[in-house]
C-alpha cells in the first residue's frame, strides 16, 4: 500500500508542502451533479468556478492517488501565457482574428490565476516575473527574431520585447546567450502550493474529494441516465454531467488510448545556491527561462533559491502507451540536463538533490479537447501538452459556460469543442515515436556542438510541428 512518503517522493514539490490531510476513499455509491475525474488543476479549477456559479451543486472530485499527484504537482512551475500550439500553426488552422483571440484568453489566465490567489491570499510563491525565451548561441537568435514578427502581426507588441544578449545578461546570466524574448504576462509559482490551496478552497465551498479512488469505468449518459464514474468500491451518478481530466493518465482508459498519450518530462534541481553565485548568476526577479532547443529545456529560481532545470520530451514513450512509476525519469536525460546546468551557468555536478519527472498528456495535433456532449452528458478537458498551468483554469471556465449552456469571452476559445485526429495505431505509434526522438537529439547535438540551427525541413520535425 502506498504511505505518505511515495507521494511526496514524486516530486520535490510534493516533498515540500504534502499535507497530511486524510482525504476518505469513495466505499459507497453515490449521487451528485457533477462528477470530476481527476484531482489536479482542471479539475479543482473546474469545481471552483462551478461552485463560483451555483453555490447549491453537489461536486465530487474522484483521484486516483492524492491531489496534485500527477502532471499538477510535478511540473517546473510556469504559469505562462503559452499555448500548446504555436501561432503559426494557429493562424494557419483558425486565421489571424481567432488567434489574436486565443492570446488573449491566455494572457487574461494568468491574471485570473493572479486574482484567485490574491483574494483567498493563497502562499504560493507567486510572482509576476515574466518569461525568457533565450538564444544558446548565435545560430538560434533568427528563430527569436521569426517569432517576434509573428507577435508584431498578432498585435502583441506590448506583452513581448526582444533583449540583446546585453539587455537579458541585466535580468539572468548565462554563458553563451545571445538574446531572448520576455514575455511580460508570465508568472512563477509552486505548483503543489497551488494545488494544495485549491483543494481546500473547493472543499471551503462544499465540493467532496474523494483520494485514493480508483476510476475503473466511465459510463456515458443519455436522455433518460445519468453519466457514471464506477470505481472499484462504489459507482457515482453525475445527474447533469461528468467531467473527464486526469490528463495523461485517461490514456490508460481503452476509449482513449488513441486519442491521447503519455509523454514525458523531468527535472533537476540543485541545492540552495550561495548569495556569493546568484551575484554572479543575477536572476533577481525569479523570471522563468526556456530554450528554443527541439528538447525544449524549462527553469526557474525557486523562492528558496534553488535552480531548476527541466527537459521536455525526455524518457522515451514506452509500447501502447503503457505507463509506470519506473518511466518518470531516464538517466541519460537527468546527465543532460544535469550537463546543461553545469555549462550554462558553472555548476558543480554534487550540486544536485533532486531529481523527478512524470507524463504529460499531448494529441496527435497538439491540441487540447475541451468540449461537452450534451446527449452523453460527458465532458472532457485534457491535452495541454505541457502548457496546463495556464490552460487548465481557461478550460475550467470554458467547461462551467459548456455545462451551463452559457456564452462568455472564454467560450469563444477558438478550438472549443475540437477532436483531434486519433494517434496511429502500435506498432507505427511506437516506430514513429522511437525514430522522432532519436532525429531531435541528433538535431540539438548538431545545433549545440556545431551550431547549426534545425530547419523545420527534416521529416522528423514535420511529423511533430505544431
């Protein structure tokens, strides 16, 4: 059986402020409005506003481990305007005015997350520190300046601005930078802080969140029925809806195992570095940093002055989407990241304490499904492909308007109610995710040791454009 101390070995932010909150198991059945699948952002952030909106529902959360156990509580901490999908590519699926749009809905997400946590003064290390995008060598700063014209003809000239390498050493020094864009409407947070302070909140609001509550079925509705979520120890009718998040973990569902997969990320962390090495290294404002390598790697300085170092895309994806404890980190991409660390900004390799990683849930376009069926009465938010920080609390929204058939700003959200395209079907799935991580490592390897920029024209980067 799994005791307090798995769950906070997940992550160092679970270590960190794990509650010994004992949360009641599901052992019977049940009736309620709203049935939530998943404890993490989408679905405290989905009972929120619901219970925002009609203080009188019944909301019951069902988690199959605690709160914050997957994606929610081990991701690096960026609360960014980002989407998954990159402007080109939506410009090219909904136009100009649609994603302009889209934008918005992103920028204002961090602002209401901002709002959230002020009103019910939530500690969550919270800072609006904005974002760097940064250049590791000369040969990638046309790739930041391509994406600068696109925020141009977007209209978003006042949210980023390109730093010289002189102008990005002022806020964070790191060898080899040659420039950056910041992105201004961007936050760092403690994700688990977050989730945890969530959890209590929707609890303060009456919502009932069962841990430790394996969903084994979901069980569509229709005129007459209501939607189910059965579990091994009771069955939970939703009388106007079921909501499904639990992101790459409804992989392991038959009914999803092609709509969705489990890729994965990790991190490593550092001690807490000395007030002698920050004056070296600035950093002030705790902006959270990425590359624009293929392997995209993701930092922040933690409040208590550790460095974070993330890598996407890291442990290999394993045959039919299987999933367990043993993938959440790869060896090789823990050294990488590790080396990376060390040459960007002169560390020693015994400066490291944690290491931990975990799935993410991405779509065959890179696209989240948030969409509601009103004859199944089923609803789904998942597939933020890493950017659900942000995302999640745009789709919570988009889902209380879907389920109180209600038109607002969010429910303009430009893909509402997509479906992408199901994944190819083992072996091809697994062939084809094999070939496309062994050609993006060649890729960064050649842009880092030789300095020669990827092209976007290599098949490989094709089948992943997004």
């Amino acid at each position: 059986m799994k005791n307090e101390q798995y769950y906070s070995s997940r992550s160092y932010w679970l270590e960190e402020c794990h509650q010994n909150v004992k949360r009641q198991r599901l052992n019977e059945s049940i009736t309620v409005d709203v049935a939530i699948l998943g404890g993490g952002f989408t679905g405290l952030w989905t009972a929120y506003y619901l219970l925002k909106e009609n203080p009188s529902l019944n909301v019951g959360v069902l988690e199959k481990e605690v709160v914050g156990f997957g994606a929610s509580g081990r991701n690096g901490g960026w609360c960014s305007p980002k989407f998954a999908v990159s402007a080109p590519m939506l410009i090219k699926k909904y136009g100009l005015d649609a994603t302009k749009n889209l934008n918005r809905l992103m920028i204002e997400s961090v602002e209401e997350i901002e709002n959230v946590i002020q009103e019910n003064n939530f500690d969550v290390d919270w800072k609006r520190s904005g974002s760097l995008k940064v250049a590791i060598g000369e040969h990638l700063v046309p790739s930041l300046e391509a994406e600068m014209e696109v925020n141009h003809k977007l209209g978003l000239d006042q949210y980023y601005e390109f730093l010289t390498k002189e102008e990005t050493d002022k806020r964070v020094r790191i060898n080899n930078l040659q420039g950056s864009i910041l992105t201004k409407p961007s936050a760092v947070v403690h994700p688990a802080k977050l989730v945890n302070e969530l959890a209590n909140l929707v609890e303060s609001l009456g919502c009932v969140i069962y841990e430790k509550t394996k969903v084994t079925d979901i069980v569509k509705g229709d005129v007459r029925n209501p939607a189910k979520l059965v579990t091994d120890n009771g069955t939970v009718e939703a009388k106007h809806a079921v909501v499904v998040g639990g992101e790459a973990f409804i992989s392991q569902f038959n009914r999803y195992r092609r709509k969705i997969i489990p890729m994965y990320t990790s991190i490593v962390l550092t001690e807490s570095i000395s007030a002698e090495k920050w004056e070296e290294i600035g950093w002030k404002n705790r902006e959270t940093v990425g590359s624009n390598h293929l392997s995209v790697d993701y930092l922040q300085r933690t409040k208590d002055n550790r460095i974070l170092f993330g890598l996407g895309n890291s442990s290999p994806y394993r045959y039919a989407s299987k999933m367990d404890d043993s993938f959440d980190t790869f060896e090789p991409s823990l050294e990488l990241q590790k080396r990376r660390a060390m040459q960007w900004f002169n560390l020693k390799s015994d400066q490291f304490t944690h290491s931990w990683g975990g799935p993410i849930g991405v779509t065959r376009d890179w696209t989240p499904n948030i969409r509601f069926n009103k004859r199944t009465k089923i609803a789904e938010a998942w597939g933020y492909a890493g950017q659900g920080v942000s995302t999640t609390n745009l789709a919570a929204r988009i889902v209380r308007d879907l389920l109180n058939n209600k038109e607002t700003d969010a429910s303009s959200f430009p893909p509402i109610n997509h479906t992408s395209t199901k994944w190819e079907p083992e072996p091809f799935r697994w062939i084809g995710a094999k070939y496309i991580k062994y050609k993006m490592n060649k890729l960064d390897d050649k842009s880092e040791n030789k300095g020669i920029a990827p092209k976007g024209t290599t098949i490989a980067e094709r089948l992943i454009e997004h």
